[in-house]
C-alpha cells in the first residue's frame, strides 16, 4: 500500500486517466474528488466490504447445501 501526504487543492494521478483530489469541505474535513473514466467503477469502501462478504455468505451457503 503507497501512503501518500497531500494538502487540500493537491492531487495524485492513478495512470493517466484517473485523478484524486483532496479537497477541504466548509466543515474542516477533507474529502476527495475522483475524476475517472465513466467506464471506471468507484465503491466506497463501507460499500465494497459489505458487498464482498454478501458475497462470501451466499457462496459459504451455496456450497453447505
């Protein structure tokens, strides 16, 4: 995993297509703007874990019948 220190208004390039910028919300916290191909599927992360051991679950399910 690459860590990476970035102020508000900086970026880093994912390739050459996918862009993540920090960015400082009105309330302090930061938050992130990703500018990506239409065709690029973003997940939150609560999202994906969640998805993932749905996924577990039903296969583990699957298998035990």
């Amino acid at each position: 995993m690459l860590v990476l220190g970035r102020k508000p208004g900086e970026y880093v390039m994912i390739g050459d297509e996918i862009m993540v910028k920090v960015i400082k919300s009105d309330l302090g916290d930061l938050r992130l703007a990703i500018d990506a191909p239409k065709s690029t599927t973003i997940t939150r992360g609560e999202l994906y874990k969640n998805q993932n051991n749905s996924f577990t679950i039903n296969t583990q399910k699957v298998v035990s019948m």
